[in-house]
C-alpha cells in the first residue's frame, strides 16, 4: 500500500495531465486535501516499509527479530515528529496501539522472549529486567521436557561414567610409590575448585546442567545484527549442545504468515482452470519443487 501511495505522489503531475485531457476523466483529479491525505499517510507509513519486508522473509531466521522492530518501531520509527500533521500523528498512534494490542498475549510474549535471547545477535538486549529470569527459567523447562535433551544429558552422563572407570583402571597398573608421590606433590599444592571441579559436572543435575549452559552463553560476545544466526550455532553446538537442540525448536518459526500465503499463491498458480484434474499428492510435489528449486 505503501509503494502504491508514493507512486502517485511521484507521478502526480504525470496523472493529473493524463485525467484533466479527457472531460470523463476530469473529476477523479486530486485535490489539495487529497494530496494532503497521501502525503500524510505516506509519511506515516514509509519508515514500515523496510521492517515489513524483514519481518516477511522465509530464508532467514525471522521470529527473534520480533522485539527488536517493536522497539524499533516504538521508539524511531513510529516516534512523532514536531513536522508531523495531525493525521500523520493520529495513524502512528493508532499503528502502535494496534501492535501493543497484538502482543499483549503472555504466551506469546515469552516465546518471543525465548527466541530472541537464543538469538546470538540479541540475547537479553530487549528483555526487560523483571521478566528475564522467568524467561531463563522457561527455557531450561523447556528443554527439560525435549526427549532429545533428555537423551544428550543422558549419554553426557555415561561417557563421564565410562571416563572415570577407564581412569581408576590405568591408575591401578602404575606403581604405588610413583603415585603416592605424585599425589603428594599434586593435591597439596592444587586449588580447592581445581580438585572438585572433575566431579562438579556429573554432580549437578539436569536442570542446573541446562542453567549453568545457558549462562555460559550468555556471557559470549553478542553477532553483529547483519550475520547468520544459524551459522554460528552451527559452529558453536559443541559448546552449548542442549542450547543448540533448542534453537531448533524456536528460531525455525516464521514471525508472520507471508510464507504460508507465498506458498498458497504457488499452488494457486499450478492449478488453474486448464490443470483442474491434478491429485493432490500431484499438486503438493509441484509445490514442494516450485519452492525449493
């Protein structure tokens, strides 16, 4: 709507020649009052533009740039101007309320919190105090209740099992009088945290193996806002495994429906009048290479 809009403020003098040439026509030409209108709801919707085209894409990761562009748009984009006309002001204002109204749901709000934290680019940057810690909590809950968590802490849990027995065996096959000195030299001058530290891990339970991760996370250098996501949790699923397996989970989501739609005009498309016969197992291999070729 918008692009519509501007184009005719651009070509108006080019529209208004072409209708004042035939006297049918003469009367469709704008008026002041007219013109003024477009201008101002060009004005008002122009800087949504862009995060419109963001928020509607498919090949990039989409819902953990939610909050972001409300806080965007909340406090730059949609902010009043002291050049704003009364109009232009009253659709920013009623812009704004209509997007607090749609993400006033609590659900809601807490899966976009959780995505954007387990966006490397953001984190906690637009989560506010109160609610990060009930943020964090739901994200180790989640995880918790993931089967494939549950099997990665399981096996965790085995190879360190496996670790010690392989240990104490070597251990028993080395002479008693060099290992007694090795202790001695070794365990008196060892720190405290350094001599529990072998154990701490299969100590903790699940859930604090899941807070510690996710803290350790957090603690990492934030992207920058223009790299992939994606590829460095690919990169990095080694050092926050059940992080990793959640990303999986939340960063897959499309943060508005434009792909759903582009993928039924596709449909639409392959079946017309002349192609009415087509079964729909048929129609879906046309879709699903359509899309993905």
């Amino acid at each position: 709507m918008q692009a519509m809009v501007a184009r005719v403020l651009e070509q108006e003098k080019a529209v208004r020649q072409v209708l004042s040439n035939d006297r049918k026509t003469a009367h469709l030409i704008a008026t002041w009052q007219d013109i003024q209108v477009l201008e101002s709801l060009n004005k008002a919707l122009s800087p949504l533009a862009d995060l419109i085209d963001i928020i509607s894409g498919e090949d990039y990761v989409t819902v953990s740039t939610v909050k972001p562009l409300l806080h965007h748009i909340s406090t730059k984009a949609l902010a009043v101007e002291n050049d704003d006309t009364e109009l232009t002001r009253d659709i920013k204002e009623r812009i704004k309320s209509c997007l607090t109204e749609k993400y006033s749901d609590k659900e809601v709000n807490m899966l976009l919190d959780m995505a954007t934290v387990l966006d490397p680019r953001f984190k906690v940057d637009y989560i506010s105090s109160g609610d990060l810690a009930d943020v964090k909590e739901r994200i180790v809950e989640e995880a918790l209740n993931e089967d494939k968590v549950n099997v990665l802490l399981q096996s965790q849990e085995d190879s360190i099992e496996v670790t010690d027995i392989d240990l104490t065996s070597e251990s028993q096959n080395d002479p008693p009088a060099k290992r007694r000195k090795l202790s001695q030299l070794l365990d008196k001058s060892r720190p405290k945290e350094a001599m529990s530290s072998g154990n701490e891990n299969s100590s903790l339970t699940p859930k604090e193996k899941i807070s510690r991760e996710l803290e350790r996370y957090l603690q990492t250098p934030k992207l920058d806002t223009d790299d992939n996501p994606l590829l460095w949790w690919k990169g990095n699923k080694q050092m926050f495994p059940v992080l990793a397996l959640m990303t999986n989970k939340f960063l897959c989501i499309c943060a508005s429906s434009s792909a759903s739609e582009r993928t039924f005009s596709t449909s639409g498309n392959i079946v017309t009048s002349k192609r009415a016969c087509l079964k729909p197992t048929k129609i879906n291999m046309l879709t699903f290479l359509s899309k993905n070729l």
